[in-house]
C-alpha cells in the first residue's frame, strides 16, 4: 500500500506532540549531511510502500532533528517506518550500576534493573544451604528466573521451582547442618 512520505514524517511528528516548526535539521544519523526542514519537504513528497518486502525505499541513515527528540528510521522484515526518540532524562536520585553483561546472570535480563535484581538474587541464594520442601538440604549452585539447581550432597544436581527453596539460617546450619 502506498503511502506519501512527507504526510508520514509530519504526522510521527505531530502524533508525538512536536510541529514540524521545531525541526532543528534532517540529514545523516552521523550528521555528516544535514539540510533544514524547507529543503527536506522539497525532495520528501513522494509515494513509497512503507511494507513492499523487496527492500528499503528510504535510506537507512535519515533522522529528524529536533530540540531533545529525534526520528530514526527502523525496518523489519522488509517493512520500514519512523521511530521517535527522545534524549533520556536522569533522575532526582540516580542509583549507580556495575554490570551491563546480561550472560553475567542465568536468566534473561533485558534492562539495567532486572539485570541488578537478578545479580542481586544469585547472591543471595547461590553458594547457600538450603532446605527442600521434602526436608533435605543441599547447596544451591546455580539461579534461574523461575528454579535453582541444588546440589544435595551424596544424591547429585537437581532442579527445584523457587517457592520449593528456603533458605537455611547460618545458626541452624550450624547447629543441626551437615
């Protein structure tokens, strides 16, 4: 289905609160090229199939500029549109982070604090004794989103859901442990 591109590129602006009077400049995501917006309504009015699945019409590179916002062209699957961005702001009271690897936890972790609360439950589980919830104890060797693999001492690795875990307080393991 075809689609004018001018009428799309105003109307992502508008739909996410902006004027086209705002535009600061349109050119490369690299800034290499750059034109301001009244020479890009000159070559932007056209028809193009946003879905045509035989590769992009619009090059890859082209943004939108504004003041805090910018558009970048995304594609999938042989469909491309606008995506709207604005720069990230921080907040009152940042909290610091050490870790962006998400293979650095067992389970998948796809933002900064679902990685933190991940890292933050395999400390407080792995290498720790446990009980069971039919009674035997183990050590916990690994942590997943959902279970933990248990090494029970003489019986191997086995896997448990977490609600079928509780963790052993260090005076009663050290009283009646292993």
């Amino acid at each position: 289905m075809s689609e004018n591109f001018l009428q799309e590129t105003v109307q992502c602006i508008v739909k996410n609160g902006h004027t086209t009077d705002e535009v600061l400049w349109v050119g490369s995501d690299d800034g290499e090229y750059a034109i301001s917006w009244a020479d890009f309504v000159k070559i932007a009015d056209f028809e193009y199939d946003p879905d045509n699945h035989r590769g992009l019409e619009v090059v890859a590179d082209l943004v939108v500029v504004g003041d805090g916002w910018w558009m970048e062209r995304d594609q999938y699957d042989g469909t491309e549109w606008w995506s709207f961005k604005t720069i990230p702001l921080v907040s009152n009271h940042p909290q610091p982070f050490n870790l962006i690897n998400i293979n650095a936890v067992h389970r998948n972790a796809g933002t900064i604090s679902a990685l933190l609360k991940a890292r933050e439950e395999e400390n407080k589980f792995l290498g720790k004794r446990v009980r069971l919830v039919d009674g035997r104890t183990g050590t916990v060797v690994s942590v997943f989103s959902m279970s933990m693999k248990v090494q029970i001492k003489g019986d191997g690795i086995y896997g448990f859901l977490k609600e079928d875990i509780q963790l052993i307080d260090e005076s009663e393991d050290k009283i009646g442990g292993e």
